[in-house]
C-alpha cells in the first residue's frame, strides 16, 4: 500500500509536469506565441503603469535589476515587520517585530528560504502575513523562474538573455498567480481557513477558554508551495490541521511544490529544440531524488533499533514526530519532496527522524540540484552538466561543448566559484557555532545530534530551503545574524554567476557538432551527469556528516 500511495503522487507529478514543461517554454518565449493573446492585454497595462521597456537586456542588465528589485523588497518587507504594532490589520494586536528578527524574517522570505524565527500565528498581524509574507512569496520565486528562463536562453542561443522586469511580470501572471487561484480554492473546499476574522475563542469540555488561530491560511499555503517558499501560517507548518487538514490536501501540497520544478528541465528540452537533452536533466535529477526517498522511507519504517532493544516496539516504524494520519509514506515523500524542490515546509519534525532518515533532507539540500527551488535547482543541474561536460571532455579527449558553444576558462572559473561557495558558506559558519554556541540553551542536543542541528540549520539557509531541525533555539542575536548572511550570499552568489555564464554562452559562435564532439543527449551523459554531481557535490560534505548523522546512526546499532 506504501509503495502504491507514493507511485501514484510521482505518477500524477510526471503526468502534470509534461504538458507544465511545454507551456513554460511558450509563456516565456521571447517570439509571440498564442499565450501572449490570453495575457498580453493585463501584461501590457502592467508595463505601461510601471514604466516598463520591453527591450533586450544584457546578462550585467539582468543581474542589476534583479539586485536592485530586491532591495526595494526587502526594505519595504523590513519596514511593514518594525511597523506592524501600529499598523491596520492586527485584530490580535501583536507587536512589532525586534530589528534583528526583522532582519532574518525580511531576508528569509526575500531569498526564498522562509526560514522561520518565529512562530507564524503569533509572531506576525493579518497585514504583516499578506503584504509582507505572502507578497514576497509571489515575487521570489518569480525572480527565480526569471532567472533560469535567463540561463536557458543564454546556453541554448536565444537572441538575448530577456529582459528581467518582462520576465517577472509573466512569472506572475502567466505562471503563479493562475495556479495560487486554484490551488487556494481547493484548500478552502477541503476545510482550510481563509478569512480575516481574529482568534476565535472556545470553551472546552472542561469549561477552559481557548484561543483558536485562524487567519488568510489557504491563500498563503497555496502559494508557499506553489513558489517553493514554505515558511508556515501556524508554527508547526503543514503538520497543523489547518494547513493540511485531509490525505488529499497533503497530496495536492506535495504536486504544488514539485510542478514547477519538475517542469523547467522539459522546459529547457524544448527551448533547446532537443527534448532529449531535457530528459537527461530530468532523469538525473530523478534518479537522485528516488536514491533519497527509498534512503528515507527505509530508515523510517526500520525505527528505532536502539528503542527496539529495549522492548519497545518497531513494527511500524519511527512515528517520533509524525502525525498518525499521514503515517511513514506520506511523511517520509513529504520529506523527500520538500527538501528536494527547497520548499521547506514540513508535515513532520524533522528533528525527530532517525538519523539516516535525517541525512536524506541534510544531503538534498547540500546537492542543491535534485530539482531545486523555482529556478535555482534547474540553474545548478545545468551547472553542473556543464561542468561534467568539460571534465569527460578533456579525459576523453574531445572538445568541451555544450549545445553547440565551446565552454572555455572563463565559464569554469564562474562555475568554480559557485560549486565552492555553496559548501563555504555552509561548513565556516558551522564550524563558528559549533565552537561558541555548543553547550548553550539554543542547542538542545550537545552529542552528534547536537551537530546535526546546527549543520541543518546553515545547510537550510545556504539552500534556501527554510525548513530545521526544530530543537534548535534559533531567535538569538547569532542565529538571526549568521543565518541571514549565509541566505543573501547563498541565493546571490550563485545568480549572479550564472548570469555571467549565461551572458559568456550567448555571446560565443555556435560550433557546428563533429564526431570529437561529447554528446549530452544520451545515457553515458545522464551516468557522468550524476557522477559529477556526487564527486564533486556529495563528497564534499561526507566528513561533516560522518560528525553529525551518519556517527548518531553508528551509536544506535
């Protein structure tokens, strides 16, 4: 039964990002396609208010207005969260955000990572959640898809890389908010709030007051997932019933949050006029994602052998820290699927997984390429295909090319500085915690899960994921502080050099293919493809592991 509740979700996934694929590819066309007909009238009004040129940008265009949009987000978000005590909209009158708080919620969501800090339902007014959370939930994970429809033109020679504001604007109209509609109004038909309403107050049946938390739940659980944000309405996220009151609600948050990324590699066949090479990237990435989920369901139905021993029993499986109504399959996909798009929302406590079950979230986000984020994920698989070509490339003795343009020092000295800055900004500042805040209250667990914790925690936030293993006390002067500074550089860095390379790709004169040419169309590729990515990204991180989950793991046997 397992087996077939989690087949028919990636079933039903496959089917949706096939047709999904093929329309991104048309909706982000720079030639007029028949979607232009459908939004182009609302797309045009939208320019003309906002100022907008539709002209060609070049990749150092591109990447400044990302930056400079952005930064007008985040200041408008910074300002709504210190102001939100005096503002309208806070029938529960909840008061305003500290500065550093406001800080790391405001970069958080700005990156897409929705780490949290606080605890939805009580940390943030009505306003705060729509014109602060729910806004950048739309307009983060629009930049990113912006960005990876950038990339993919510059590898695959369009005549530009776009144009941002263009771009951002059909990422909403065209992409985020159609879908958020739909996927809102059946959240509602399966019993999640959507109202502006305050607390409710109940009297229990032993005559007890009771303050029940109700709020704009649906819209904004439909666009976290929708955009790979997953920052929660309530503080336990998709494990409160009014988030995820039903199995289908649970099902439908888990195809949200998977569509789109699931979508882009079919989108990059398309527009590389080579559906095979889009299926290479996809069935890398799914070969990866399937290794991480049987990891997961596997150690989460073995349980607990150390409590085994001791006569409690195992039969089914380690429910620590899940709710009984999804019990180990749907907990352990849920996992597996969140971790892997870098949602981060969560229908189970990760902090309560075993500790090979704990890995696979942790080794998700260190890859960053198993499908990834709206956008990102995409980015760092192409990332690494290109770097995959150069290494088979030189070993073999054929010419480094991709799709028809030659990949020379310029490009891998961008790509060096990437695939390093992701495990720099994951390892230093781990290391820093672990020698100044282990053995203080923000760490619950002083032994190897103690490092698991804090590990998690960078790792989240490099990867813009957002989702922890919750015994940290995280709302401190460092954690706010270092967590937001590994965000910003984790979700900047890698944009901006990609830019580059995108920019550097489409400036090169196509070369026509020889027989010294390494094809990336075919199986040996999606082999070398995956090699690359575990060399080079996997290995990278096994001896901070070995410290964390894999040495809680060895304890237990």
């Amino acid at each position: 039964m397992d087996f077939l509740q989690i087949s028919l979700v990636l079933v039903m996934l496959l089917i949706l990002a096939i047709p999904m694929g093929r329309y991104l590819a048309n909706a982000f066309s720079l030639n007029a396609t028949r979607v232009d007909r459908i939004f182009g009238g609302v797309e045009k009004g939208i320019y003309k208010l906002a100022g907008i040129r539709q002209t060609d940008m070049t990749w150092k265009q591109y990447a400044a207005a990302v930056l400079l949009s952005n930064i007008a987000m985040v200041a408008i978000a910074y300002i709504l969260l210190r102001l939100q005590g005096v503002l309208p909209g806070n029938p529960s009158g909840i008061a305003a955000m500290d500065p550093l708080l406001s800080f790391n919620t405001a970069v958080s969501f700005l990156t897409n990572t929705n780490l949290q800090h606080y605890s939805g339902e009580s940390g943030l007014s009505y306003l705060s959640q729509m014109m602060v959370i729910i806004y950048l939930m739309f307009t983060t994970p629009a930049t990113g898809i912006a960005v990876v429809l950038a990339f993919m033109r510059g590898l695959t020679g369009q005549r530009s890389i776009g144009n941002f504001f263009v771009d951002l604007v059909r990422a909403h109209t065209r992409v985020l908010l159609p879908l958020a509609v739909v996927v809102t109004l059946l959240l509602v038909a399966q019993g999640v709030p959507q109202t502006l309403e305050p607390t409710a107050t109940a009297t229990t049946l032993s005559s007890a007051e009771q303050q029940i938390a109700r709020g704009p739940v649906a819209s904004l659980v439909s666009i976290k997932h929708l955009g790979t944000n997953g920052g929660g309405f309530f503080g336990v996220n998709s494990s409160h019933p009014f988030e995820n009151p039903t199995p289908w609600t649970n099902v439908l948050e888990m195809l949200a949050m998977f569509l789109i990324p699931a979508s882009l590699p079919i989108a990059f066949g398309h527009m590389a006029k080579s559906r095979k090479q889009g299926w290479i990237i996809f069935g890398a990435m799914g070969a990866m994602f399937l290794v991480f989920l049987a990891t997961a369901y596997i150690n989460e139905m073995h349980g607990n052998p150390a409590l085994e021993r001791v006569g409690l029993s195992q039969t089914m499986g380690s429910m620590e820290g899940k709710e009984v109504r999804f019990g180990i399959a749907q907990s352990a996909l849920f996992t597996a699927i969140t971790t892997a798009a870098t949602t981060g929302t969560v229908n189970n406590m990760h902090d309560t997984l075993t500790p090979l079950g704990g890995l696979v979230p942790l080794g998700e986000m260190m890859l960053n390429c198993v499908f990834g984020g709206d956008g990102v994920g995409t980015v760092n698989i192409l990332m690494y295909a290109i770097l995959a070509v150069f290494i088979a490339g030189l070993m073999v003795g054929r010419t480094p090319e991709f799709l028809g343009r030659k990949i020379e020092g310029k490009e891998m000295k961008l790509i060096a500085i990437t695939i390093l800055a992701h495990p720099l900004i994951i390892l230093a500042p781990t290391a820093i915690a672990l020698a100044t805040e282990m053995g203080t209250a923000g760490i619950s667990n002083p032994g190897f899960h103690g490092i698991s914790q804090v590990l998690y925690e960078f790792t989240s936030s490099a990867a813009n994921n957002g989702s922890g293993f919750e015994g940290l006390g995280d709302n401190t002067p460092f954690w706010n502080i270092s967590t937001g500074l590994v965000m910003l550089f984790g979700r900047y860095v890698s944009i901006i050099a990609m830019l580059a390379v995108a920019g550097s790709m489409l400036a090169k004169k196509p070369v026509p293919e020889t027989m010294g040419t390494l094809r990336t169309d075919n199986n040996v590729f999606l082999v070398i493809l995956i090699a690359t990515v575990v060399i080079v990204g996997a290995l990278t991180f096994l001896p901070v592991l070995a410290l964390g989950p894999i040495a809680e793991w060895l304890t237990l046997r």
